[in-house]
C-alpha cells in the first residue's frame, strides 16, 4: 500500500485550528519516521503564473486533519511501512510522480486521502483531479494539483485505488 493524505494547507481565515491540527497530525502513532518539524506553505507574493494561481487556491482549500487518522488506521491494519505513508510535506505531485512512474508492482493498493475538484473547480484546470500539499515554490511541474492527465500518466500496477475525497465519483460543474 501507499497512501497519500493530511496535505497541509492554510484554508482561509476560519481554518486555523483545523490548519494547526493537520500540522500536529503528519505522524502514525506507531513507528514511523517525525516530520511534525517540517512546515510546508505558499507564499500569496508575486503570483505572476498560471501554477502560483493554482497553488495559491488550493492553499485557501479547508484542511483535512482528519486523513491522517484514516490513512494510519489502514496502514496499521495491513502493516504498512512507514514510508509508504505520504503525510504533510510528503503527500505531493513529485512524490506521486516518483513511486508512480517507477512503475513498481509493489504497491497493489493506492489510497488517496484529501480534497477532490470537480472540472473547472480549480483556476485555469478543465479536468477534475486531487489536491495535494502544495509546494513553496509553485511550478509548471508541481502546483499541488494532481489532475486526472497526470493521474492517467502514473505507471502503477494497483489492484486497489480508493479515493477518499470528495467529489470523486461527481461528474463535472453543472452551469446555472
């Protein structure tokens, strides 16, 4: 299994508490690795592109603390390493990149864990994706956007792909 969740995120100004709680929340209370030091953010300065756009309204999205708790009860469950575990700073497009391009076997389930967007939800997107952590340093490559193209692209060989996340089985933005 692989699991991504518990992106860090702001929210806008009611989510403090719940932004501080995902910040707390990006261990499994059994023997994985601390990253509770690590604090992962974008900067609302100089948004000039399309990705610091993007970056920026996925950084206003409410945090999901609670995905932590999730993603470790089934990791605990089916005796998941640690690394396996893509919590906070680690639950990323590059990150999602990597272990899917590798096209590793291993993993026979994927668990994805946080915000779904329908098409046209996020600036600039027509395709519906997952919100991830994003990065500091917003680029073409990673946005904190994980679109249905690029989702398409990853060479996993899973059995299981579970999806969390709202929206996920919603079809696109109906017009009014």
């Amino acid at each position: 299994m692989i699991g991504f969740g518990n992106r860090l995120i702001n929210g806008g100004p009611n989510n403090s508490v719940r932004a501080w709680r995902a910040r707390q929340n990006t261990t499994c209370p059994v023997e994985f690795a601390s990253l509770s030091g690590l604090r992962r953010g974008v900067s609302l300065v100089a948004m000039t592109d399309h990705a610091a756009a993007v970056a920026a309204q996925i950084s206003a999205a409410q945090p999901l603390p609670e995905t932590a708790d999730e993603l470790c009860a089934v990791a605990k469950d089916l005796h998941v390493r640690s690394s396996d575990i893509h919590l906070g700073v680690r639950a990323t497009v590059p990150e999602g990149f990597r272990l899917g391009n590798a096209g590793n076997p291993r993993y026979r389930l994927v668990h994805f864990a946080t915000h779904g967007a329908l098409s046209g939800q996020i600036t600039g997107s027509a395709e519906p994706g997952l919100i991830l952590t994003p990065p500091k340093t917003p680029s073409a490559d990673d946005d904190g956007y994980l679109s249905a193209s690029r989702i398409a692209g990853l060479k996993l060989d899973a059995d299981w792909v579970n999806l969390s996340a709202c929206n996920t089985a919603a079809g696109g933005l109906k017009d009014t």
